[in-house]
C-alpha cells in the first residue's frame, strides 16, 4: 500500500483549511425517555460486544470491511449490469490514527476530533475487477469519523478518492463518499456491532 501523504494532501485540499470538524452532520439516533432507553444488546455465543474504544473498534471493522463491501458491490451488479463483473474488495491497509492538521489560524485544541466526540482513521482498500478478459486494480483511499452516540457507533462523514494499483497516475479527487459502496458497508458493519453480531479479534 502506497504512502498516506498524497492522499491526506488531497483530502485536506477538498475538505480547506477551515474545515470544522464540529460541523459534521452525526447520524443520531432517535432520543428515547431515560426509562425507554433501549437495552444492552444480547450478544450471542461465539460473537463479541461492540468495543467502546475507538482504536479496538477500527481494528475489528477494517478486518469484516472486505466481506461487507463485497456484499454491497454484488447488490449494486445485481441492479445494474452495466459493468461485466462485480469489483471485489481483496483487503485494507492497518489503521492510520494520525489526524490532519487543519491549517494555520485553526484551533487545533477546540476543534480537533476527540473534542468535539468524533474520531479519525485513515485506510486503503484494494479491489479487483475483472473486464473484457483484462484484471483492473484499484487502491482506494478513505478518511472515516466515527462518532459515540448513547446507541454506539455510528459513521459521522467520510472522505474517499481512487486511483490504480500500482500507481501509475494520481488518484482522483477526492470526494464526499458517506453514501458510497464503503459508506454503506461501513453503516452495515456498525450496525452489526451494535447488535452484538461481530466476532471477537
């Protein structure tokens, strides 16, 4: 997996120098009264609880990231056949936990993301596609906040461009992708954790 400094390049450039992390639009979920809270998930035999520290929590995601965005692709071809075959997801990088330094002139301190409760990783991805008897690599490079809600996690906004690999030209620019394959595959797995559906490391 190729170095991190172009792409955090590229997505700082998107997102400015003032990006305000504290803006970050958090998918809450519903408030209950204190006495309708809901309850902890059951977790079943052999599956773990959700981890409620943010670096145990990345490590679980990004080791099911694969299979969950392997699912939403294969949903995706079966709607629109438009491509010979479906993009398949081979692996991630490890987590990279170093922030983004926002910039001169920003409070680093009071709009950094532990302050304001949400959290940043970056990874990659590597995929595959098979077209016209020819194999097609992608590196994708991503910028996730998670933030803690009283429910668990939860994906606050995410940052993602593409490029190939091995890299023989730049990246694209990067691009808002919450909505996006790994958007989606992420919501799912969070999902799953918070229902006490993941196995443990």
């Amino acid at each position: 997996m190729r170095s991190w400094s172009v792409a955090k390049l590229g997505i700082l450039i998107l997102c400015g120098l003032n990006f305000q992390l504290g803006a970050i639009a958090t998918d809450k979920p519903p408030s209950f009264p204190v006495e309708q809270r809901p309850s902890s998930p059951i977790t079943l035999p052999g599956l773990a609880a959700c981890p409620s520290e943010f670096q145990p929590v990345v490590a679980l995601l990004l080791r099911d990231l694969p299979g969950y965005m392997n699912r939403v692709h294969q949903r995706l071809f079966r709607r629109d056949r438009s491509t010979t075959s479906a993009p398949y997801v081979l692996l991630t990088s490890p987590p990279d936990f170093e922030p983004l330094a926002l910039g001169p002139g920003v409070d680093q301190s009071a709009s950094s993301p532990e302050a304001e409760g949400v959290h940043q990783v970056f990874f990659t991805t590597l995929e595959r596609q098979y077209t016209a008897g020819k194999i097609i690599q992608l590196q994708g490079y991503h910028w996730v906040f998670l933030t803690q809600t009283v429910s668990g996690w939860r994906l606050a906004m995410m940052f993602s461009h593409f490029g190939p690999y091995p890299a023989t030209r730049p990246p694209s620019p990067p691009e808002n992708s919450t909505q996006g394959v790994t958007g989606q595959a992420i919501r799912t797995w969070l999902r799953d954790c918070r229902a006490g559906r993941i196995r443990p490391l």
